[in-house]
C-alpha cells in the first residue's frame, strides 16, 4: 500500500511542479505583455496625433487654394 501512496504522491507532485512553472512562465509574461501593449498604444497615439495634425494642414492649404482659384476666376 504504501507504494501506491507514493505513487500517486509523486504524480500530485509533478502537477504541483508544471502548476508553479506555469504560474511563473505566466507572472514573467504578463508584465512583459503590458509593456509592449502599453507602447504600441503610445504609439498609435502620437501617430494619430501628427496625423490629425497635417489633416488640418491640408485642410487649410486646400481652403486657401480654393480662395485663389476663386478668385482669379472672377
């Protein structure tokens, strides 16, 4: 009996083990994930700000454009 007891102690343990390889693959990999989620975010947000920025750029060269051509049309 007491060899099917430790058997089946040993085979608990091994989950145990693969359970705290996993919990620290885990705690290792998450901060790592925000980090990275974090600046790709920071990124997209400078772009779309310097975007939103030679959107109006554009936008008033194409109105001052519109005024010249109006103009040398009347």
């Amino acid at each position: 009996m007491d060899i099917v007891t430790n058997n089946l102690f040993s085979g608990a343990d091994i989950v145990l083990a693969l359970f705290y390889i996993l919990f620290f693959i885990l705690w290792l990999a998450v901060p790592i994930f925000v980090y990275l989620i974090n600046k790709r975010v920071k990124e997209m947000r400078d772009n779309s700000r310097e975007y939103r920025l030679e959107i109006k750029e554009l936008n008033a060269n194409l109105k001052y454009l519109k005024r010249k051509f109006n103009e040398t049309n009347e």
